[in-house]
C-alpha cells in the first residue's frame, strides 16, 4: 500500500501516513480512483491540534481489520482543514445538512463527484447513547450505495445545487451546537452563499450598512448573552470570540467597551489562560471557564493580544507576547499554527497534563508539539497583533519579531503569495481570500507602527489583487474581491466552489478581512474605490450580522468603520518617544488609522501615493499631530495634555 502522506507538508496528514488506512491527500487523483473502481468516497477532515480528532485516529483509523474494510469499498481522503480551509467550508455546509452539531473530525461521504450525501463528526468505535459506531455508520453507506445508487446520487445532486444557489440573505446561518461527544466543535459556523449579489459600489455606501439604531440594537443583543456569574458568554462549551470583543472595543459605546473589558477581565483570571507560560487556550468544556481543552492557537493569541493591549492590560498582554515570541516562533521567522492539547508526561501521553505543572516541573517534560505549519493568514493576524501591541505598549521588539515574519509571508521567493510552508517546502495548496485580507490588514498595521510605507504598499498590491480578480470575475460572477487564480481546481472541476465563506466566529472571515484592510487603506490614500468595494463587499453580510452579532463580530466592526467614516491621526515627530507620539499611539477608534513618522518617512509615504501624508511636517521643529477625519485637518496640535484630551473627546 503506497504511503502518500509522509511526505506532506500538513502535521496533520503526516500524523496519518502510518495509518492502516490508505489515504489519499485532497486531490483530483482520489475522485479519479474512486469512478474507476465505483466506490464512495469518505473525506475525513481535521487539524493536527484537535483532540476528537486524535481520539479517532487511534480508535478507528489504527484499526487493521476495519481499516482494510474501509479500503476495500472506499477511497479515503485526509484533508487538514487548515491547509485547505475552502475544502472544510464547503463540506461543512454540506454537513448541516445532516448535523447541527458540525466540528471537527468532520466525517463526509460523497460521490465520486464530489456531491455529499451523508456526514457527520466523530463516530466512536463501539455504539454508545444514540451514536452508532463507526462500523455501523460505514456498513449503512455502504448499502446505501449499493442498494440505492439512484436515490443517493439524486439527493447528492440536490444537495449541492441548493448550497450553490443558497443566497446570503436567504439562508439563515446553521449555529453548531456543542456536543459532548465532539467538543471539538464550531460553534458559530454560518452556511457560506455561493451566489450572493453585491450592492453596487457606486450606490449610495451607506445605504446597505447598518443604523446607529441597529449597532445599538446588536449591543444590546450581545449584553443579554453575557454570562453574568463567570464573565463571557453564553454557557458551556466557552470560547473567547475575539472578533466580538475587538468589534466590542470598536463600538463607540461605553457599554460595549465595558463588556468587552468584563469578558476580558474574566478570562485572564481563569483556566483558560496559562498562568505560567502565558497565551490562551482555545475553548473551556465548562462555563466557569474551567477544564479547557488545552490546544493553544495562533489566531486566538494574536487576536487576544491586540485587544488587552488595547485596554492597556500590560501584564496579560506580554504573557501572550511572551507565548507567542518563545513557543511559536520558528527560526524561519514565522508562527507555528498551534500548540497541541497532548503531550507525553512521564511517559503517558495525556491531554493537559503538561499544563497542570508549574514551570520548574515543565522543564522536565517534554512540551506538547507544535503544528510548524505557517498559514499564511493566521501570521497576518500576529504580526498585525504584534506590530499594533508593540507600538501601544512601547515594545519596539514585538515590532521588530511582526517585521521579520512579514519579510517570510510576505515577500516570498516566487513572489506570489502561498497558503502554508513548512521550512523552505510549500503547500500545493492555494492562498484563500483569508490569506489575502489577514496578511494585507496585518501589513498596514506593520506600516502604521514602524512608519515604514513599504509595507502599505505591499498591502495595497494584495488588496489590488483581490479586486482586479473580482472585476475580472474569478470563480464566479464579478464582485469586489476574489481570490487571484481562482478557487481550489478540485473543487472548481467538480461546481463545488463556493464565494466568499462569511462565516466567522474564532477569527475574520477572509470577506471582513480584505474588506477591513481595504477600508485602512482607503483612511490612508483616500481611493475611493476601496471604501466602495468595502462597503459593497459587506452589504450582504450585513442583516446576517445583526441577526447573530455573537458569531460576526469582524464583519460588524468593519460595517461600524464604514459607517463612523474614516478617522486619521498622523504625528510627525524625530522622536518617536515624544509626549505626543506617545499619547498618539494609546488611541485607536473603529475606522481609525495612526501612525507616528519622521519627516522623511512622511515624505515616503506621500510619494507612495498615501494622501494623507501630504505636507505633514512639524511645526517649528516640534513633534507635531495631525487629527483628521475623511482627510480633513483640525489645526495641527504639538502639546501631548491638547492632543490626549481632543482623542478623549
């Protein structure tokens, strides 16, 4: 049996290429072998960090007997959903066909074709409750497809259309409930739209965005979910939704900033932040925040990160700094996805144990793995983290560690923009608009903290490239973003490709992301045509978010900027340490944008095209600040007590 996966670039599929099973990586080769010898294709997706997912892997998928069953009547497919986050988006709205619990091993069986026809989480060796086993499960498809071809192609076929034709206004989000069973749950995934119509970018901008009164109206929603006893929201399983509590800081509101810092506060003194290392876990099984489970993400650190910094909770901030700077850090430069949850302790491997010592018995074990791969987005949002983070917090070194991955993602040898990398190996995978919007909207806040215009440039060159592929139709109907060289081939052969996904939840959505960084770079160079791409890009997005504020907090605070108009501060100053360069840097409002630059780097950005640099000098050799907003100037201010107070008011 040929090991297709030991040489791949995913822990994950590595972490099965000893498998019984004979696994095929995500490809057309798989579809193909499938027609030729008339069997169902089972698509097993998961992450290299994901307890259920390892908890299968040893009860079924290291089974010889059932494994050779498997390859004698299927083709297997191991995707890792974080390669291939398209792949995982589209068979997860297939899945809510079937399951309103949708996480993580996601179990899928489909045609040849492609179309899904039956799905599911994870399956347990032996029935137990009212989950049968997965023997059970893989003997029904069987017959299924054996006695019932018709039927089963029909339904696939069905099935598939509607998810292509589902309209975003149309099709309410599927929120997956936890189960107790697969706690690896998602737990605010939406159904994606595959043909949604945008509003026109030379309509009215805020026509389609939400009201004062509807901001407020989501505010009040999101407050009637806090939990009152524990901090956070909602019940058992408790996660930290970041793009709520950033969108939260964002909303003009003291009641939202408020919240927000409750949540915050209520976190960092729980079980969910390693009191040791620093850095936070993905989720808690419990709603006082206890029990976690222990996988330790790259996203949810650097999302956490920008917003403690941003309540000026230094300590917690710089644990988080710390966990990311000494544990995910690689020596190419970039992050390490993630930390696993099981680690080996005195010799048996166990989920958290490793987390339940104190640092002198730490360094006597081995830590649990990393998952090296570096995603491409996931270091958009640290080094946007970091750079925003550093500059706030004066740690010019957290600066200088954002630069560094910048220079790894962002400027790759083969000059085009790649989806995951291990080392100097790339992944046959394509970058997604994720990638895309992360890395552009971490870049410009590289720019803004370093007063370094390279990296807007850079930025606005990826943005560019999102909506010339959108004009030009890729993968679809024209509309304001899509992804240069279209969607993932295999899904494309087999009309599986989807637009844009919206869902949102544990991090942006790849449409909040490009939409956001669009939106900076508009406040930066006043090109009109980002903010109407921006605005036009959300307008469908926008009823889905206010329906379920909890599960869309990117989505709602890039509509909060369109809709508070672009805020601008620029402090021009020889030293950056300077009482007003300071006071600039604490300030950051939703649709806002501030940098502290010398004059010569005023000077650079102005000649890269960014308006909003035009004659910024100081005034009579004082540090000197320039408030604006839509690129109108207040009088230029040089006293640090006149420049915090006009940003108190």
């Amino acid at each position: 049996m040929p090991n297709r996966l030991a040489d791949s670039v995913s822990p994950y599929l590595r972490s099965h290429s000893d498998n019984p099973v004979d696994w095929y990586p995500w490809g057309a080769e798989a579809f193909a072998e499938a027609a030729r010898r008339d069997v169902p294709v089972l698509i097993s997706i998961g992450y290299a960090t994901c307890h259920w997912c390892h908890v299968m892997a040893r009860e079924s998928f290291s089974d010889p007997v059932l494994a050779a069953w498997m390859n004698e009547n299927f083709v297997s497919i191991k995707v890792d959903r974080e390669e291939h986050p398209d792949v995982d988006s589209s068979y997860l709205a297939a899945a809510s066909a079937f399951t309103d619990q949708l996480g993580w091993p996601l179990t899928v069986f489909a045609t040849p074709a492609g179309r899904a026809f039956y799905a599911g989480t994870y399956f347990p060796p032996v029935a137990m409750l009212e989950r049968p086993s997965f023997r059970q499960v893989l003997e029904a498809i069987l017959d299924a497809w054996t006695q019932r071809r018709a039927e089963v192609e029909s339904n696939a076929e069905q099935l598939a259309a509607a998810i292509r034709a589902q309209a975003l206004d149309a099709g309410a989000p599927r929120a997956a409930r936890s189960s107790h069973a697969n706690p690896d749950a998602n737990p605010m995934h939406a159904s994606p739209d595959a043909n949604s119509t945008h509003a026109s970018p030379d309509a009215n901008l805020l026509d389609a965005v939400p009201t004062e009164a509807d901001f407020a109206a989501a505010l009040s929603e999101l407050a009637g979910y806090e939990d009152q006893e524990f901090g956070g929201f909602g019940g058992a399983p408790k996660f930290p939704v970041a793009p709520t509590v950033n969108f939260l800081l964002d909303s003009g509101s003291a009641e939202g900033i408020a919240l927000a810092t409750r949540t915050l506060s209520a976190m960092a003194a729980s079980d969910l932040r390693d009191q040791v290392e620093g850095g936070f876990f993905r989720y808690a099984t419990r709603r006082d925040w206890s029990e976690p489970h222990y996988e330790r993400m790259l996203y949810d650190n650097a999302q956490l990160l920008d917003a403690y910094a941003r309540v000026d909770s230094a300590a917690v901030a710089t644990g988080i700094a710390d966990f990311v700077l000494a544990v995910l850090l690689l020596p190419s430069g970039g992050f390490a996805s993630a930390q696993d949850s099981e680690s080996t302790v005195d010799g048996q491997r166990v989920e958290g144990g490793y987390y339940a010592l104190n640092a002198e018995a730490r360094a006597a074990q081995v830590p649990p793995a990393l998952d090296d791969k570096v995603l491409t987005g996931w270091n958009g949002l640290a080094i946007g983290a970091l750079a925003s983070a550093g500059s706030r917090l004066g740690r010019p070194d957290w600066v200088d560690a954002a630069a560094r991955a910048a220079e790894l993602v962002a400027t790759p040898a083969s000059g085009r923009l790649v989806r995951a990398r291990i080392g100097n190996r790339i992944s046959t995978a394509r970058p997604t608009l994720e990638d895309y919007g992360m890395l552009a909207s971490g870049l410009i806040d590289l720019a803004l903290a370093a007063g370094e215009p390279r990296w807007a440039i850079r930025a606005r060159e990826l943005i560019r490239a999102c909506t010339t592929a959108g004009a030009d139709g890729a993968g679809g109907a024209p509309r304001p973003f899509a992804v240069p060289g279209g969607p993932d081939p295999v899904l494309a052969a087999h009309g599986l490709a989807l637009d844009a996904d919206p869902s949102e939840g544990a991090y942006p959505s790849g449409l909040s992301a490009i939409s956001s960084a669009a939106l900076k770079i508009y406040s930066l160079s006043g090109d009109r045509t980002l903010l109407s791409a921006a605005a036009a890009a959300m307008a469908p997005v926008a009823a889905l978010a206010l329906q379920r504020p909890l599960g869309f907090g990117a989505s709602l605070g890039v509509l909060r900027g369109i809709r508070s108009g672009s805020r601008q501060l620029v402090v021009v100053s020889e030293d950056r340490d300077a009482p007003v360069a300071r006071a600039a840097r604490g300030w950051r409002a939703a649709g806002a944008v501030s940098s502290v630059v010398t004059t010569a780097q005023a000077a650079a950005w102005t000649e890269a095209g960014f308006e909003l640099f035009e004659g910024r000098v100081t005034r009579d050799g004082a540090p000197t600040a320039y408030l604006c907003e839509d690129f109108v100037c207040a009088l230029p201010i040089t006293e640090a007590h006149q420049l915090a107070e006009t940003l108190r008011r």
